[in-house]
C-alpha cells in the first residue's frame, strides 16, 4: 500500500537527492570535491556551443546575479570559461572549460549506475515505465525542455 502521507513532489525529490548526492560522492573521489549543488544547478544547463549569463539564470530559475555569482565560483576553479559571442560582440557565452569536460563523464558514470540499481529494484518494466511517465509529466513542468 501506497504512503499517501508523502506528496508526489516530494516522492520525486528523494531519490532525485539520493541520486544528486552519489554524483558528488563519486566527483569528490576523483579530486572534483570543489563543486556545489548550486554550481551545478547553473553548470548542467550550459549548452554545447555556450549560453548566456540570462539563460542560464532563467533555466536554473534563479537571479542573473546569483548566476553571475556561481558562475564566477566555476570559472575560478576552472570548470566554465567566458567567450566572446560569436553573434553579439557586446555579449560573452558561457562555456564548459577542460575541467568541466573531465567531470561530466565522471557525473554521467554514477547517474547511470544508480539508474542500473534502480532497474534492479523495480525491474525493466517498471523502470521503463517510470521513465516515459516522467517524461510525459515533463511536457507540462518544463518550459526548457
């Protein structure tokens, strides 16, 4: 039987934090113990080619300070740089240096091993639905999708 004392946000934040919190157990253990949650908040949605300070504020839902804050944070400990904008001469992207690079294989090895332990406890089945019922929810929470 269901806890039906436990909202459904909060039946999705557990294991997203049991999940966050292995991701920087596993960076720690490979000498990237320098990186917040709220770094990463900012770091994770940087796309491929840059992103501007706004976007990613807008995306992390958070001010353009705060993300102008975080992104200092990063980029003195070497894991984004600032560009130029090759579209705008007035405007800088904001760019996953080297460092960074190094720590997004590390960050997607432990993510996929805690998705494995999870196949094993709910099974293939299960999983596979979860995932495509999370996706559907996300048609209608996300607004960067």
């Amino acid at each position: 039987m269901p806890d039906l004392s436990l909202n459904v946000g909060l039946l999705l934040y557990i294991p997203y934090r049991a999940m966050e919190a292995r991701v920087f157990e596993a960076l720690a253990a490979a000498g990237f113990d320098d990186f917040t949650p709220a770094q990463a908040r900012v770091f994770q949605r940087i796309a491929p080619e840059g992103s501007r300070l706004t976007e990613l504020a807008e995306q992390a839902q958070i001010t353009k300070q705060s993300a102008g804050f975080l992104v200092d944070q990063l980029e003195r400990a070497g894991y984004v740089e600032r560009v130029p904008d090759p579209t705008d001469a007035r405007a800088r992207l904001v760019r996953v240096a080297p460092r960074g690079a190094k720590a997004i294989p590390l960050a997607a090895a432990a993510v996929a091993e805690v998705e494995a332990e999870w196949v094993a406890h709910l099974g293939a089945r299960r999983m596979s639905q979860l995932r495509g019922i999370l996706t559907q929810l996300r048609e209608i929470t996300d607004p960067y999708q």
